[in-house]
C-alpha cells in the first residue's frame, strides 16, 4: 500500500511517529510536515524530524513542493492521513483553499473520492471546528481525534497512543493488535 502522511502543526506528534514506526516496513511512505510541526517535534519528541527519519525508506517532502507526486490526482495513494491536524489545516480542507502541499493531497483526496483520515488535535472543540468535522464527513472524510479508551486497560502512555493509531489503522484497512479489541 502507498500511504500519504501529513504533520500539521499541532500538539501530538508522538501519535503521527508511531504510525510511521508502524508503517515504514509494510507501506510505502510518503510524509509531508509543516514548518510549525518541525518545532512541535523537537519539542514534544526531542529530536529533529529529519533525525527520527534519517534511516528509514520513507520519502519526504517539504509542505510547499507542489511538484511532489502528492500534489496531482494521478499519483494514486491507498490512504492520506493527517496526523495530527490542526485547526487551521482542518479549515483549509474544509474550505477548499490548497495553500500547502498537506492541504493539497487533502484535496486531491476528496476530488478523487480517496480515503482521506483527519485526525484533529484541539479541545475544546468549537462550533466552528465541528462544523468544518461535519463538512468533511459529509464528503466522506474520515474523522478520527486522537481521543483514548481505557477498556483495554493500557499500562503507560505507549498503550494509549497505540489505542488511537490502531484505530487509524484499522480505518485504512490495515490488521494490526496494537490494542486490545473490546471482548477480546
């Protein structure tokens, strides 16, 4: 599988890095990070992004290189995902402005009918936000926040980062047990 991975600037990039960790070895890869992601990385993970990614197989590209193949309908992707999306990238989406190479593959994902996973980091949500959530559901986006369950009983913070990349991934359709289905 070809899966399109966008880092927006927000808070939670620890989730977006398991699913590259999860991921590197059965898809093909193609990430894009914002600017603001860059710091927000460094910050909440403590390297640089370049740094996590240095000896993996995975192709990058800059959030304003309209040339990547991620910009263009033709270049067929099973999945793009972003991860974590913030509350400017979500509006951007929801409104059709493709400012951003992460916006773009958004739109293209949309236009094309594609699978297309955003998973918005805030909270509280506003009505504004909901209503760009809505806007995109109704357009066949999947809408996953990075939102816990505790039925699994996870043991430290790794368990409930799996919980909500799990859930990702499942809705890429790609098997994992990265944690522990209910009646399981």
């Amino acid at each position: 599988m070809k899966i399109a991975i966008g880092i927006a600037g927000a808070s939670g990039v620890i989730y977006a890095k398991r699913l590259i960790e999860y991921l590197e070895k059965k898809c093909e890869l193609f990430v894009v990070i914002s600017k603001t992601a860059e710091h927000i990385f460094k910050s909440e993970i403590g390297c640089e992004f370049k740094e996590f990614i240095k000896t993996k197989d995975i192709k990058i590209y800059d959030n304003d290189d309209f040339f990547s193949p991620l910009a263009s309908g033709s270049f067929i992707v099973d999945a793009y995902v972003i991860l974590p999306c913030s509350m400017k990238t979500l509006s951007a989406v929801a409104n059709g402005y493709a400012d951003t190479l992460i916006t773009r593959f958004a739109d293209v994902a949309i236009k094309q009918k594609r699978k297309l996973i955003i998973s918005p980091r805030e909270t509280p949500f506003s009505a504004i936000h909901l209503e760009n959530m809505l806007k995109l559901a109704r357009l066949g986006t999947s809408i996953i926040p990075p939102i816990p369950a505790f039925y699994s009983n996870p043991s430290d913070i790794n368990g409930v980062i799996d919980f909500v990349v799990g859930k990702i991934l499942d809705e890429i359709g790609i098997e994992n047990s990265l944690y522990l289905r209910w009646g399981d």
